[in-house]
C-alpha cells in the first residue's frame, strides 16, 4: 500500500510546522501518523508494522528516534500505561484516557466528564508538568 500523496503533504507540513528536517523516514512516520486527519494512539511496534505494510523500510530502532524526536519537537505526546512500553498519541492537548487491559487499546476518554478536584501540593522548588490520566478498564 502506497501512501496517498494528501498524507505525504500534510506529514511535510506536520514536520515543517515541528522545526523537524523532512528525512524520508520521518516524512514516512509522519504521513502515517497524521495523515489522515485522524488522531492514533500507536506503539512503536505498531508504527514500524504499518509502515512495512506501504513497502517503505524503516528500522525498529529509527521508529524509536522518529517518535522521540516528534515528543520532543512537541508534535506527539507520550503516555506511559505499564512498565512494558509507551503508546504514542497525535493528539497533544490535555486530555484522560481508557485503556483496554485486554487487548491492549489506548483510546481518547471523554475530557469534560473528567472531574479533579485537588491535586496534594508539589514538593518544595517543584511544579505540576501535566498529569495523565489513564483509565484502565476489563470486559466483562
């Protein structure tokens, strides 16, 4: 499956947008990531399978740099579930999320349902970063 040239376009500008130079791995990562349009929420593994599936090759390793180097360029955030690995999330407002401990989903939860009341104070000479909110969740 080759890549639609819309998505192609719009990983360029996704890069362009995040001060990244366009390397064709990472205009590849990209164009799968947001070029639909879509917010995803991928693991490594997930992007490096997807992207064999257009042909293109990228190591397992250069999947890792490309989805470090799009968090730190602040195109995508990272949310820890469990020791075992990170997903990869497009979409970079705060926002909660379910996690399917059976299958292993990660998908957006409703923000506006969210309701924390307090949070217990920082240690001294810290600050609040972000809190993450996952909600992990069994089929019954």
């Amino acid at each position: 499956m080759a890549l639609d040239e819309a998505w192609q376009e719009r990983g360029r500008k996704w890069l362009e947008a995040g001060g990244l130079r366009p390397t064709r791995q990472r205009q590849v990562l990209a164009a799968l990531l947001i070029g639909d349009g879509r917010d995803r929420h991928v693991t490594a593994e997930s992007l490096h399978a997807a992207c064999a599936e257009t042909g293109d090759t990228v190591s397992l390793a250069t999947v890792y740099n490309t989805l470090r180097a799009f968090c730190e360029a602040g195109l995508i955030r990272e949310v820890t579930v469990d020791g075992r690995g990170s997903y990869f999330d497009t979409r970079t407002d705060d926002h909660p999320h379910f996690y399917w401990e059976d299958d292993g989903q990660l998908v957006d939860a409703p923000a506006d349902e969210l309701d924390i009341a307090r949070l217990p104070p920082p240690p001294e000479g810290a600050a609040v970063a972000r809190v993450d909110v996952v909600i992990r969740l069994r089929r019954r």
